[in-house]
C-alpha cells in the first residue's frame, strides 16, 4: 500500500515521462545520423548538378523533405520497440536499427564527400539488407514499428537503383 502522500497513479505517470524522454532520444538519435549525412552533403548541390542522371531521378529539392519524414519515421519506430521491450527484450533489433543508421550515414560520405560511386553502391545494398532485417525484427514486436520503417525501404529501393544508374553514368566523377 501506498503512502497517504503518493498517489496510486504517480508510478504510470513516471512511466509515461520515461517514455516521451526516450522518444526524444530516438529522435535526437535519428537527427545525428541525418546531420552527420548532411554534413558530407552540404556542398553537394554543385557536384549533384554535374551528374547525369536518368530521367526518373526525384529532383534535387525532393530529398530533404522525403528525408525529413523517413527521419521521424524512422525514430517513431525505434521509439515504439523500445518502448514495449526495451534494450534487453529487443537489443538486437535496435542493434540492427543503429547499425542501418550508421550505414545511412556513410553512404553520404562515400557517395559525395569521397565520390566513391562503386563502393557506395555496394554499401547501400548492405544496407538495404540491414534495414530489411530490422523491419523483420521490429515487426516481431510491432507490426506498427515494422509498418513504419517500409517506406524507408522503398526510398532506400529508389536511391540503390539510383546510386547505381547515376555511377554508370558518370564514371569520371563517380569512380
């Protein structure tokens, strides 16, 4: 029994803060790894105009809002399978959820920063392998939190058949 003092619903309330906080971290989490791709990208609008690109590539302006939103989507659902299992119940889906950050992240050093159109090929299969794994695994918890990571599997489809049409085409820039 509880003190006269503390309420009976003073517990649900201390969960509930806990788990908007972690829904801030998982989205300061997502915002590091898109700042840390925007980082390498800031200067690419130049070196992306010079590209010959095929004629269903998204325009330029497109990319920031489609990331913006995958983005939150993304932190959404990380936030969503901590939240019902946390690290220890879900540590390799979220293990899998970072390490596809870190990937997401890298492809926009080696893409543009490196113009390494090759190797950044490569990489993004690999990721679009871990993303995949990670929706398989969210969705064991949640199919919410696996519904909400396809639509970054779609963008990432697009940018991988993107990333190779675009290095194809441009092997003097893209090595």
């Amino acid at each position: 029994m509880l003190p006269p003092s503390l309420p009976a619903h003073k517990p649900q309330a201390m969960h509930k803060a806990h788990a908007y906080w972690g829904l801030g971290a998982w989205l300061l989490l997502v915002s590091a790894a898109a700042a840390a791709g925007g980082f390498a990208s800031a200067q690419a609008a130049d070196f992306y105009a010079e590209l010959i690109r095929p004629s269903w590539a998204p325009p330029a302006w497109l990319f920031a809002p489609v990331w913006t939103a995958l983005y939150l989507l993304m932190g959404l659902a990380a936030w969503r399978v901590w939240r019902l299992r946390g690290f220890v119940g879900a540590g390799t889906a979220l293990g899998l959820f970072i390490t596809q950050l870190l990937l997401n992240a890298l492809w926009t050093w080696l893409f543009f920063k490196w113009r390494l159109g090759g190797v950044a090929f490569a990489e993004i299969l690999l990721l679009w392998m871990v993303i995949a794994a990670t929706i398989v695994l969210f969705s064991r918890v949640s199919k919410g939190a696996g519904a909400l990571m396809l639509p970054y599997l779609a963008w990432v489809s697009l940018a991988a058949a993107l990333t190779f049409s675009t290095w194809q085409r441009n092997p003097g820039l893209l090595g």
